[in-house]
C-alpha cells in the first residue's frame, strides 16, 4: 500500500543557493543535509506538516541530477510514496506491469530504503518509493 507523499524530489543547480530562497518561502530552516554518494547527490530536507521536500544538488557531472538538469532544467525531479513493506510493493507494481529502475531496494538518504520506477511507466513522472528503516 501506498501511504502519502512522503517528498517531492526537486533538482536544484546550488543547494545553498536554493535553501535560502526555500527557508524564507517555507519560514523554517532545513532539518537535514546528506551527500548519498552512491547516487551522486548532496540533500537537503525541510519538514512541511507530515511532507517533506528535499532538494538535490549533483556531486559529479555523471550524476543523475546533473543530466535531469542538462535536460530539463531545475525543477520537480520526482514524487516520493511511503510504502509499509518496499518488496510487497515492488512486486506487485511489477506485476501490473510498470518498468522498476532498481528491482531490490537500496539505501537512500533520511534512513531510508528506496527504489525508483521508470517515469516511462508512469506517466512521465520519476516514482521514489521509500520505506522507513526499522
Ligand atoms: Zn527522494
């Protein structure tokens, strides 16, 4: 089951820039910043009631986010679902025939395990669906 929206992704060309415009729009401060290297991004997390947003600047030329904003420009990157039990879900989206990115779970930033479905299959839109860890 998909829970809520647990984040919106948002790619950002300078983090630092981009927080300050986020903590006058949002007035509070960030609770949160983590490089997940294995992605290639540096985060940052602003809580919003039970949502959250986190923006995302590229470490490496390689990484996703740079080339999402080659391409596109900065902007909404993708839309993150809270899922109970990740390999329930991923199974069962499979089935009903989206294309998953990653087919087992990985560790993502704010402690938690994610895994990304192709915005070929939905529409357009990168899914994160992300599992707190216990
Ligand atoms: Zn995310």
């Amino acid at each position: 089951m998909l829970n809520k929206i647990e984040h919106l992704g948002i790619a950002v060309k300078n983090i630092e820039e981009s927080a300050k415009m986020y903590e006058t729009l949002l007035g509070k401060p960030s609770y949160k910043t983590e490089v997940v290297e294995s992605e290639g991004v540096s985060t940052m997390f602003f809580q919003i009631g039970e949502s959250k947003i986190e923006l995302l600047e590229a470490t490496n030329p390689e990484s996703p986010i740079a080339k999402f904003i080659e391409k596109r420009g900065e902007g909404i990157h993708h839309v993150a679902y809270d899922v109970s039990d990740i390999e329930l879900e991923l199974a069962r989206l499979k089935k009903e025939g989206f294309q998953l990115i990653h087919e087992v779970p990985k560790a993502g930033a704010d402690n938690k395990r994610i895994a990304f479905l192709h915005p070929k299959s939905t529409g357009g839109v990168l899914v994160e669906l992300c599992e707190e860890k216990k």
